[in-house]
C-alpha cells in the first residue's frame, strides 16, 4: 500500500516538473516578442567603400603576417639546433648534458655551466660545432 502510494506520488510530481518545464519554456521565449530593436535600413544606397584604404590595409596586414611567420621559422630553426645538440650531448657518455645549458640564436650557440674536466669541455664543444646549422659556438662553460 505504502509503495503503490509513493509510486503515484512521484509519477505526479513528474508530470507536474514536466509540464512546468515545457510551460516555462513556451511562456519564457521572449526573443520573438516586440519589433526588432536594431533598425532596419529599406530605402536609400549602401556607403561607399573606399577600396585603396582596404587594399593598403590589407597590404600592411599581410607584411605583419609575413614578418610574423619569418621570425617563428627562425625560432623554430633555433630550437632546432638547440634539440639536436642537447640530444647529442645526452647521448655521449663523457659529457653531463644536464650541467650544460644551450641556447640558440640565429646559429650561433651559447654554451653555458659548468663541467667536470676540460675533457668534457673540449667534447661539448665540439659536438656543439660538429651539428649541421651551427654558425659558431660561444663557449661559456667553466671548468670545477
């Protein structure tokens, strides 16, 4: 009895939150009530567009974008050179790539830390100069 009363309760509050729901939402639409606020042009000519100012500004723009995209090649081209060396500097087994700290702009190499022996000095260096791209080394690195 007791569970036959709770299922006819909560099918009616169901019902009621469903019909509510769709109520509102039929009651609630207002975006088609009213003239639009926004006035509507239905006589007259459209303004002239001066076409030398868009050309002009669309020729600044395009040398924005193509100064844009020739300094992201180049800090690719950078991170590159950066990638390769550090790579081969983790794969030598005589040089401690983590002490070492490399940066690249445009092809020229920094190398900055500090290493153990001027053995490893002289190998860091030289993988750093033996890597294709590689203008010239700077060499920063302090031997302990």
């Amino acid at each position: 009895m007791f569970r036959a009363l709770l299922r006819l309760v909560l099918i009616v509050v169901v019902i009621a939150a469903a019909a509510a729901f769709f109520m509102g939402y039929r009651i609630g639409d207002h975006r088609n009530v009213g003239p639009s606020e926004r006035p509507v042009a239905t006589t007259g000519t459209s303004p002239a567009i001066d076409t030398s100012k868009a050309r002009q500004t669309g020729a600044e723009i395009g040398e924005k974008v193509a100064v844009g995209a020739n300094r992201a090649e180049h800090a690719l081209a950078d991170g590159a050179l950066t990638a390769k060396i550090k790579s081969k500097m983790a794969l030598d087994d005589s040089v401690k790539a983590l002490d070492i700290h490399v940066d690249t702009n445009a092809g020229t190499v920094t190398l900055t830390g500090t290493v153990h022996s001027a053995a490893e000095r002289t190998r860091a260096l030289q993988l750093a100069r033996e890597t294709d791209g590689v203008k010239s080394v700077d060499d920063r690195l302090v031997v302990r």
